[in-house]
C-alpha cells in the first residue's frame, strides 16, 4: 500500500481516551492517508493552515522524506489535519514521524477543539507510537496566549521535551485594528519612522504572481550583498508560486521609490494567522525606511483582504537590530511568544533512544555549521540578548 494513496483509511478509530493529567478528554477519530493534491486543497481551509504544513512546500523542502498528509474525521466530516514526515533513521535504527506546526483545526472556534486536538494526538500515537513503533515527534506553533497550552497537553500526555530554537520568539501584529488604533499600537520610535517613509515619495503596490522574477533577482542581490549563508526554505518558493490552490499561493508586495524596485515581501496568507515568509531590500530601502512603509501597508491589506485575525513577523535569527524592529512594530496590541520545545514520544524504549538520539546528532551538526559559518563572517553572528523577547504586552 502507498503511503500517500487516495483515501485510504488507516488505523481505524482512535481509542476513547481521557487524558486524566491534563483533564482534556480525546474525540474519537478516524484517520485517512491521501494525496498530497488533495491534502492541500483541504487544508485551505483550516484556520490553523500554515506553510510548513503544505504537501507542496514539504514535498520540494525534504524530497527524501515520506510524506504522509493524514486528516481526522468525526461522524464522516474533516475536523483537522497533520502532514507528518516519515523519515529513516542512519544504520537501518528505525524511522521517526514528525509533525512541524500540527496538528491543525480545521476549525479553532468550535466549542470542543480541545476535545479534537486530543483526540488527533491520539490518533497518531496510535498508528506511529504504537502500530509502527516509531517515535512521534510534534512541534505546535507559537500560541497567542501566555501559555502554550498545546505543548503543555503534549507533555502531560507523556511527550518528552526535545529539541529547541535558539532563538525561539515569534513576534505576532494584531490585525483587527482601525489604522488610528495601529499606529497607536506601534512603539513610538517605530511610528516616529513611519511617519519619515511617508515623506520620501514611496509607494506600494500588490503584485501579481507572475512577477516573483523581480523578487528573485531583488532577493538573490541581497543575498549576494550580505554574504550570508540562506538556509531558508527558498527553493520552495517556486513551488509554491505555482500553487493551483489560491488560497495557499503567497501574496507578492513591492515598494518602488522614483520606480525603482527598493524593497519586496512574500507573505502567506491563509487561516487565521498570517506569516511573514521572505523580505529582500537594496542599498537604497534602509535609508528610505522603506521596511516601515512596506510592512505599515501589508498590515492594511490583510487586515481588508484576508480572515486573519494576526500577523507573524518570524523570529530574528539572533540579530538585536531585527528583533528592535519587530517588536516595534508588534507594539502594545500584539504579543511576542515563543515557539515551544519538539516534544517526542515513543512507545518503546528503543524507538525514542534512537529518535532522541538522531536530534541530538543533528543539533550538533547544526551548531557546529553555525560556528563555523560565524568564523567566517562574524556578520552572521548573534547579537541579541537571550532575554530580549518579552512579551509586547
């Protein structure tokens, strides 16, 4: 059987569970494997739906990875989603299954959601925990609140804390506020310099996908200019440009000065939060302060074209200057909250010292990478402080 076939159904109902630690009870559920064409245009839909979480991007991100979009239903419908990457460990030790910002409601509003993201848990402890013997690795996203409430229910549940960001702050813009109540919200330095960009004759514009091409070439100079390493996902974004599912298609967003071409933003747009994918900018946008007037007028638009209700920034990298300017423009009606720790379980001893053990290796890789790519651009070092991303309320 394929691991990504139309409508198979697999592992039947999820057991009746009541997670007595966290005192959440699971829905029952039914579980189905199916395309990733499918898989995306269902997704569409959610209010969780984010870019990780798309076969399109996934599928050009991880080619070696198996790719395994399952939905949960209750009584027949669609109540959620996760896209878990099946992925065979070194030396024949196993396979492990990861699921990054998952699993997704299809609808967050509903009065038992807490009831269905149990039971969706459940559902895949059951079929890679206990059916196939494989450690489970799931990330949520950042939450809105204090408390992320969903990783908490992942540990109560018997999931171990694993791997985490350096850096792991999002920084999250409030968009159901009138541009009176925006601008209020804005840190006063961060206003102070909008109000400069709109003095210098700028002007910003919504383009179509077809013109991704000034993007690229925008994006690639930068690059170039800053000599950094780009271990983004960019080489996904052609794929997801040509996206048959509108909804998940990325919008495009350029700032010209005198016509010329200054500064561009690829935002995704779906479910009730929107995220900040790619920026490029040239010589002339820092003096400009074309970032402030870019993101003050994307701001605008989602909040007038879209049902998000937030706006995330992304992190910083570790870069002070970065994480000033978010945090500036997040401002007293947004929040800054971190993305949890992986957190992982197993149902057999083997399986999660051979999963554990596979993070731990590639946390190493990646720290000595970032030591090294330090030693030879000191640029690309980190400059914030640890504690610099408090919350912005």
């Amino acid at each position: 059987m394929s691991v990504i076939a139309d409508s198979v159904v697999r592992a039947g109902n999820a057991s009746q569970a009541v997670l007595r630690t966290s005192g959440v009870s699971s829905a029952r559920l039914q579980t189905r494997i199916v395309s990733g064409s499918e898989w995306d245009h269902t997704i569409a839909g959610f209010d969780e739906v984010c870019q990780e979480q798309m076969h399109a991007f996934a599928a050009t991100r991880w080619p070696s990875v198996i790719q395994e979009p399952m939905l949960f239903l209750a009584d027949g419908d669609v109540v959620g989603g996760a896209l878990v990457m099946v992925q065979k460990l070194p030396l024949g030790l196993g396979r492990i299954a990861v699921a990054k910002w998952a699993p997704m409601l299809r609808d967050a509003a509903r009065r038992d959601a807490d009831t269905i993201r149990a039971g969706m848990v459940e559902a895949m402890i059951a079929d890679y925990a206990d059916a196939r013997g494989m450690m489970l690795s799931v990330l949520p996203r950042a939450a809105i609140d204090t408390d992320n409430r969903d990783y908490e229910r992942l540990v109560a549940r018997g999931f171990k804390r694993g791997s985490e960001l350096g850096f792991p702050d999002r920084y999250i813009v409030n968009l159901r506020l009138s541009d009176d109540e925006q601008r209020k919200s804005f840190h006063q330095t961060w206003r102070r310099q909008l109000t400069k960009s709109e003095k210098v004759g700028l002007s910003f514009e919504h383009a179509a996908p077809e013109a991704i091409e000034d993007f690229n070439r925008l994006y690639n100079a930068m690059t170039d200019r800053k000599q950094f390493a780009d271990y983004s996902a960019y080489e996904t974004v052609p794929a997801l440009m040509s996206i048959d599912v509108p909804a998940l298609r990325p919008e495009l967003f350029f700032v010209r000065h005198e016509g010329e071409l200054v500064a561009g933003g690829l935002i995704f747009k779906a479910g009730d939060r929107a995220v900040y994918l790619y920026g490029a900018t040239n010589d002339k946008a820092l003096p400009l302060r074309a970032g402030y007037f870019m993101h003050w007028h994307i701001i605008r638009w989602l909040r007038d074209n879209t049902a998000a209700t937030w706006y995330d920034l992304g992190g910083t990298d570790g870069f002070q200057g970065l994480h000033q300017f978010k945090k500036g423009m997040v401002g007293e009606a947004g929040v800054i909250r971190p993305v949890p720790p992986v957190a992982n379980y197993a149902s057999k001893p083997l399986a999660y010292l051979s999963g554990a053990g596979a993070f731990a290796a590639r946390d190493a890789m990646h720290k000595v990478r970032r030591a090294i790519a330090g030693w030879r651009n000191p640029k690309t070092l980190p400059t914030q402080r640890r504690d610099a991303g408090e919350s912005a309320e």
